[in-house]
C-alpha cells in the first residue's frame, strides 16, 4: 500500500506531486446555486418520480431527505469509518489485506499512483458486500463494531437505492424492477478520507469524474467538499444533515440512452477540517454486457452506445495498463496518452472512440475512473457534453461465442437479461 495521506500530513506543507495545474485547481464557484433535494417521504410518488427524473436529467445528482434510514444508524456507520481511517497505517494495512482476491483494500489518491503524473488529497478503504455472506468476513474487525455497523447500513441503503431505482425505471418507461437484476448486483462500499489540506486551492481531494457505475449513494459529513458540474459550471453541493447524496453514473447514462446524465463531479478538500465520506455503489456484475434498455431504442432513438464492462482480471490488469501506457507505446496509430484497456482472453486490438461515454480522465494524471468499463462504442456520434475524450485500444473478445441459450442467458421476471449480443460484430464484446 502506498502512503496514505492520513499517515504523513500534519505539518507539512503541500507536497510538490499535489500541485495542480492552475487550470484544473478548483476556483471560485457561483453563489446561490444548489442541486435539487428530493424528500422521499413526500405523499405524492409521482411528484417524488418527477423530481427525480428532472435531477437526473438535468444534474445526473440529487440529494435525498426523508429516505427511512434511522439517523443513529447514520451517526454509527459514520462513527466507525472515521475510527477506520483514524487507526495506524499498519492496522489499516492489516485490516484489509484478509482476502487474497482483494475483495476490501485501501489505497490513496488513485488506484494508479505510483505513475500518475499527480496526486489527490484523499485515502479509500473499498469493500464489497453483496453477497453479505460472502464478504463480510473480509470487512475490517476494527473498530470492532465495523461489521455489525455497516452490514446494517448497507442493508437499509439497498431498500433507498432500490426504490429510487424503480422511480427511475418507471420514469424512463421501464419496468420499475429493471434495475433488480446482474446490472446493480455489484455493490461496493467506498469510504474516503480526505484529512486537512495544507492548500486547497491548489490541490483536489478527487479530479474531475464520472462515476463507472450505475449509480451510488452518498453519505457525506458535514463538512463541504462535493462540486457538481452544471452547463460548464462547477455547483457546490451543500452538506445537509443525515441527506444522502444520489449521483448517477456513467452506466445509467448508457443504460437511458443518454435521456439521463452521468454526474460530473469533483472533490475539494478543506484546510482544518478532514472529511469523510462513504459511497454505496452498484454496478453490473462482471462480463455484463450492458447496452441502452430495449425499449428506449426504436428508429428515432437509436441506441447511443454498446458497452463492455471488464472481467475481474482484466480490472487487475488494467489497474497496470492504465499506468504503463502513456509511455510504453506500441500498438499502431495509439497516440502516447491513449489508455490501453486489456481484456483477459483477447485475440485483437480494436480502437473505439468513448468520447461523451467514459467516466473522465482525471485532468493531468490517472485514468483510475475509467478501470471498470473496457469498450464503449458510439452507434451515432456522441452527443454528450463537451469534455476531454480518451481513445482506447481495446484488447477485446469476439462476442461469438454468447448464445440466446436461455440456460446461459437466464430470465429475470420474464425479462430479458442484459448481457447477451449474440450477433454483435465482434467489436462489441465485453
Ligand atoms: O467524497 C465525496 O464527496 C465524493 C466521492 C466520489 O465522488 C467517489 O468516491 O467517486
Ligand atoms: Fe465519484
């Protein structure tokens, strides 16, 4: 494990490798503005289901309030991930290296940080928990409540997320369970630490990104440091107390066929105070296949992208190609900054344009957000947001060895699952 920031910081100044460009350290930010806050508790669901949809069409972002998590249950989950990072950095080494398939690890800035060109001002401690069963026995033992505590709270978080999913699902035309299926049985749990920052403002506690998921919930403290970027303007996201903050990812924007917005965020850190803060996320379970939902394709909405979401190996592998490849060059007509994404069981490079798609390059230094998602390619030009594009060769795997075979491909409540292209052109693969 690299040093975490938590275990070098006090009375340093900041260190030379934390120093942004000027044009990616944050500035100063409009006042007044606000991303929407939904109360969940509200009478009328279809009022709750529209706020919803105008915040994820408008922000991809919304904080909830009323959501049904008792707030001592709150308090607990957030008391035992401060006590987390406040243990040494050997315990914390100790506490999450039981699980040699490294299903709960910590590392800080980025997960590319021994050749990212910059650092950010943040320690992670990832973990995942579904099935509980499974992983739990990898989770921390200290503090010793640390299991208890948010096996509890993540089971509640699942009833939030699941049931803000159905108003999504239902507010694109969707089945409301669409989303109860392989898309979202990925759930990790990221807590981060950001502790006092010699400079804020010249440094971030996370760049500029897209999340590479389907969705998260966010239990921030109190302390500010969330931005949201809003027609080319980065928007603050106040703390509110025991409101979690909902962002969408880059797989729900996929998922809608770009009718919704994967949230562009970023992170700033604060001069006295640390902050700390836990995402529940879901995500598709490895070798997914995901695409737009069928039926918000049609001859006037063709589908936008085909997507690939990258095996467990291939993430391993790609955590070094990400890395290596600015540098290492190689493959033909690969620019030097170009990510390279490996695939595990690949027989060819295809390049794919993800412009519009993929989670953002981190402004100067890794491509640590975009680990998860291995091929994207656009149907018809991308039609989202102006931002910096990458242009990965990916190493893929012909999709003509998947079948409609129902046994291979089962159905979920009748529907079709989401993972099956069985006569893709082998440039879409997963
Ligand atoms: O800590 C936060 O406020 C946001 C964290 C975040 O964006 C992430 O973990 O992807
Ligand atoms: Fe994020």
């Amino acid at each position: 494990m690299e040093h975490l920031v938590s275990s070098w910081y006090n009375d340093r100044s900041l260190p030379e490798s934390y120093i942004l460009p000027p044009e990616d350290r944050p500035g100063m930010l409009p006042l007044g503005k606000n991303i929407p806050v939904v109360d969940l508790g509200a009478h009328d669901q279809t009022d709750i289901l529209q706020q919803i949809l105008e915040a994820s069409q408008e922000f991809g972002m919304f904080q909830v309030i009323n959501h049904g998590v008792p707030s001592n249950l709150i308090d607990e989950a957030m008391g035992v991930f401060k006590e987390f990072h406040a243990l040494s950095a050997e315990d914390k080494a100790i506490e999450t290296s039981k699980d040699p398939d490294k299903s709960c690890y910590m590392y800080t800035s980025s997960h590319n940080y021994a050749t990212e060109k910059y650092h950010f001002w943040r320690d992670g401690l990832f973990h995942h928990c579904n099935p509980l069963e499974k992983y739990i026995q990898f989770w921390p033992e200290k503090p010793p409540k640390y299991r208890e505590v948010v096996a509890t709270y993540t089971a509640e978080l699942r009833k939030v997320v699941f049931r803000i999913l159905e108003f999504i699902a239902q507010g694109l035309g969707l089945n409301p369970d669409h989303f109860s299926s392989e898309l979202c049985e990925n759930q990790v749990v990221l807590v981060n630490h950001y502790p006092p920052c010699p400079d804020p403002s010249l440094t971030l506690g996370l760049c500029k990104h897209r999340d590479p998921i389907v969705i998260n919930i966010l239990l921030q403290s109190d302390v500010y440091g969330l931005e949201v970027l809003k027609d080319e303007e980065w928007i603050g996201v106040e703390p509110i107390p025991y409101a979690f903050v909902v962002t969408l990812g880059v797989l729900m924007q996929i998922i809608s066929n770009g009718k919704l917005k994967g949230a562009v965020h970023r992170v700033v850190t604060n001069s006295n105070l640390a902050r700390t803060t836990a995402t529940f996320g879901l995500h598709p379970l490895y070798e997914t296949l995901i695409e737009p939902a069928e039926a918000l394709v049609d001859a006037s909405n063709p589908a936008l992208w085909k997507v690939g979401v990258v095996s467990k190996e291939s993430e391993e592998e790609s955590k070094e190609s990400f890395a290596t490849t600015p540098s290492s060059g190689g493959e033909e007509g690969r620019p030097a900054n170009m990510p390279l994404v490996k695939s595990h069981s690949s027989d060819f490079l295809v390049p794919v344009d993800i412009s519009g798609v993929l989670p953002l390059p981190s402004p100067s230094s890794s491509h640590h957000y975009q680990k998860r998602v291995i091929a994207v390619t656009p149907t018809v030009p991308a039609t989202l947001g102006s931002h910096r594009s990458a242009h990965p060769i990916v190493k893929a795997k012909a999709l003509s060895d998947r079948t409609d075979n129902p046994e291979q491909n089962p159905t979920k409540n009748g529907q079709k699952t989401h993972h099956t292209r069985p006569h893709a052109p082998p440039e879409f693969f997963a």
